[in-house]
C-alpha cells in the first residue's frame, strides 16, 4: 500500500497547490506561494494515514499518479 503523497500534503495543508510526479516524496512542485512542507512532516503524516488508510488515500501499486 501506498500512501498518496498529495493526500498527506492535503491533510496537513487543505489549500496547498502542488504537484507530484510519480508519487514521488523528493519530486514536488510547490505552487502559488504554497509553503513548503518538510520531508521529514511529511513522513511522519504518511506513517499516521498508514495507520488508518481510507480508500482516497490509498494509489493503487504500479499505478504512477500525478498529483
């Protein structure tokens, strides 16, 4: 299972606007003066979602997203 990366950057900030090639933690564009979110939180917000993983959180494995 893999967390989608957007989905932790939406839920730590709800109004980012970023982009992510592959689901790719190291390839994020951060847009419109979005604040950029440190790795490691990011992380951390991962193994939290992992913990109770709801569908839309969840990419599918061998499915590349861009989000």
């Amino acid at each position: 299972m893999a967390i989608l990366i957007t989905a932790a950057i939406l839920q730590i900030n709800p109004d980012a606007n970023v982009r992510v090639a592959n689901n790719d933690i190291d390839r994020i564009d951060w847009y419109e003066g979005t604040p950029v979110i440190s790795k490691e939180d990011l992380q951390a917000k991962i193994t939290e979602m992992e913990a109770d993983p709801q569908t839309q959180w969840i990419s599918p494995e061998g499915t590349p997203t861009d989000g």
